[in-house]
C-alpha cells in the first residue's frame, strides 16, 4: 500500500522524499480524522446507546456514574489508543518520531485513565453516600487518599515515560527522599489518620453543631476533608478547622442533645435573701387561691398542723415548729408552673433547687429540657418562663437581687 501511495505520487511529478513526506501526511490527516471519528461515533451513538438504558434501569447507582461522566472521559481513550497503535505505521518512513508520538499517546493514555478513575472514585462516592450508614460513617478523607495516590501513581508514570526511567527506580528513589516527603504531606498524613480516627470513633459527622472556641467555630459541620473540616458559625461565616485538631484539642459535640429529643435550660434567678420570710395566715389563703398550689398547700399545711399538734408546738413563738416559706412556696409554684408547660419534657432532667447563697443573694436555678431544639424557639421558650417566673416573684412577696444602680443612690439622697 505505502508503496503504490509513492509510485502514484512520483508518477506525478514528486520527488522521492517528497512522495514519502506526502505520504506521511496523508496518513496523519487519515488517522487524525478516524480517531477524530472513532471518538464521535464513540460520544453520540455508543455513550447514547448505553446512557438510554441506564436511564431505564430502577437502579440509582448507575445514573450516578452518568452524571459523573466516567463514561464520557472513558471515549477519550479510544482516539489516544488509535494514535498510539497507528504511530509505526504512519511514520515508518521516520523511525525517530515513532517513540517520541507513542510516548505523548502514552501520557494522554495516562491522564485519561487518571480522570475516569477520578470520576469513578467521586461516583462510588456518591453512590455510598445515598446509603444509611453514610450518615454516621463518613468516608470523604479515604476517597481523597485514593484520589491522591491515583494522582500520585499517575504522575510516577509520566516521569517514567518522559525520562524513559524504570518506575521501580522512581520508587526506590523517592524511598531515600521519605523523611522530606514525609515533612511536605505532613497534614496530609495527619488529616488521614484524624479521619480515621473522626470516623472509627463517631467523633464528628457532616450536620453536626458542635463548638470549638479555641479555633473560633461555633456551628454546623458542612465537610471534612482529609486536611480540613469545614464549619458554618451561626453568623454565616464558615471556620476552616485542620482535620487533626479535632483529635488532638477538645471540642464540644451537640450531636447527644439534638439525638436526645430536647435542650437544656439551664439559668437561675438570684432572690434577694432580705425577703424570705415565714408565710403569714394571709399569704397562706393567698396562695391557695392559685389554681397550680391549690393542692400542694391543703397537703402540706395539714402534714404541718400534724406535725405540730403531735409534738405540742407552742405557735406562739415563730421560730417553734415547721412553717411553710415563701421561698419554699414560690419552688414549688416553679416546678409545678414547669410540670404544666407544654414545651417542657417531664421525662427528661427536671430540677428546681437553691444554689450556694453568696453576695448576690439565693440563686434558684431552673434546670429543665425544652423539646424544641431550634435556636430560635428555644431562646424563645427560655424566655417567656423567665418573663412568668420574674412576674410573679412579687406575688410571694420575694425580691430579684440586683446590684444598686445611679438611680437608686439619687433616691437616697
């Protein structure tokens, strides 16, 4: 054929390099546009051909791939390999530029095979992240290890190629540079062994609130990469935390609240001591007429009267005996107050106790779970019992301590 081609072409007048260079040409338009055409016929009829029945399948799997178009960098190949195998023959008149195109086929073989690996890795990705486990078990900081050492294989290959070098003495070599290796991905490892670690141990997972105030982050988890873990603050802004700081500083994990069905309130008002004092006869029917201690002071002033009448308590002395309080009135009234709340869980911690007395009075503190766990519904929900709680300490002739203010002393004056 190669040479009917030349004998045609000197018949014509040309020359006999010039009949072989022509030659040469003609076999590079032909094979350029056949591999231009094996890559279309590749695209539009056989992608098309398999991407419709993918469609019709009932798996999600498959349409995952699609979209991660390992398929469409796969029918890059076909063009490199037509080109790579085609080399001796279209140059054969020219021995010296055979190894030289086989080399740059070689490498573009190279970094395809490198894309659609790195298409099919991203896709297997996403396919395992439509599973259940994905939700408790991230794996990000392993797909990017194998994306890397991917990279890294493929990059060894085209040094080989381009310095027509034994890859295992690439290999050997970079054996002797480890401890420099080593010094330049040492996030890396790091972040790879953080990863590990952040996922055996269900330490954190994306959707996670938690709270890192040593690295400023405050909010949602969004990604955790093999060297950084991406956290959304409530003011929007986003803390970029590096991967291993999650296992070598503490932080604070929400995830056990947001699993337990409520959130804490925990807060205490502060009474001024001055004005706990014994409940009157008066204050008593006062405060049987509030529909939430009705029962409690029928019950507790006849336990009382019991008590006294039993061990000949002389009520002429006030100290003699057991009387109710207003402090200890105004708990109960809390707690029942609480117990009636609809936004208020029962059957999680609930406590209304007195705190250590000190010199801003006797804290009472509210410890309690909401069962809304939105911010915003439970600042508001926090807010609306203390608003009740503060309203009604008055009733029971209590006082909120607060330091004095200018105006107070402008009072005395």
């Amino acid at each position: 054929m190669d040479f009917k081609i030349i004998d045609w072409l000197i018949s014509l007048g040309f020359s006999d390099s010039l009949a072989i260079l022509t030659k040469t040409i003609i076999y590079i338009i032909v094979f350029v546009f056949l591999s231009y055409l094996a890559n279309f016929i590749t695209r539009k009829v056989i992608i098309r051909v398999i991407t419709a029945i993918i469609q019709k399948t009932k798996n999600n799997w498959d349409d995952i791939f699609l979209q991660n178009k390992v398929l469409n960098k796969l029918s890059h190949l076909v063009p490199a390999l037509i080109i790579y195998y085609s080399a001796e023959l279209v140059f054969r008149d020219y021995p010296q530029w055979i190894p030289i195109i086989q080399d740059f086929a070689y490498i573009y073989i190279i970094i395809i095979s490198m894309m659609v690996l790195n298409s099919a890795i991203m896709a297997f990705h996403a396919v395992y992240n439509t599973l259940p486990v994905s939700k408790d078990r991230h794996i990000k900081g392993y797909v990017q290890v194998v994306q890397i050492v991917v990279i890294f294989i493929g990059l060894m290959l085209i040094i080989s190629v381009l310095f027509n070098t034994n890859l295992s003495k690439l290999f050997t070599g970079l054996g002797a540079l480890a401890a420099v290796l080593m010094l330049i991905f040492k996030d890396t490892i790091l972040g790879f062994v953080a990863s590990i670690q952040l996922s055996a141990n269900r330490m954190v997972k994306p959707g996670d609130w938690i709270a890192m105030p040593s690295k400023k982050a405050d909010g949602t988890v969004l990604e955790i990469n093999l060297n950084t873990v991406k956290v959304q603050n409530w003011d929007k802004t986003i803390s970029t935390i590096p991967t291993y700081a999650l296992v070598s500083e503490s932080f604070q994990n929400w995830r056990g609240m947001e699993e337990s069905g409520g959130r804490r309130i925990k807060r205490s008002v502060n009474i001024d001591m001055t004005s706990i004092k014994f409940c009157t006869a008066e204050m008593i029917s006062k405060f049987r007429k509030i529909y939430l201690l009705k029962d409690y002071i029928e019950s507790r002033e006849k336990e009382i009267n019991e008590y006294n009448k039993e061990h000949k308590v002389n009520p002429s002395v006030v100290v003699n005996g057991r009387k109710m309080t207003n402090i200890g009135t105004f708990r109960k009234y809390v707690e029942e107050y609480l117990t009636a709340h609809p936004l208020v869980h029962n059957d999680m911690t609930f406590l209304i106790r007195q705190l250590q007395p000190n010199d801003n009075g006797l804290p009472i503190e509210i410890y309690v779970f909401s069962k809304d766990q939105k911010w915003a519904n439970y600042e508001a929900i926090q807010a609306d019992i203390f608003d009740h709680i503060l309203a009604v300490i008055p009733e029971f002739e209590l006082k909120v301590f607060q330091n004095p203010t200018g105006a107070d002393f402008a009072s005395w004056k």
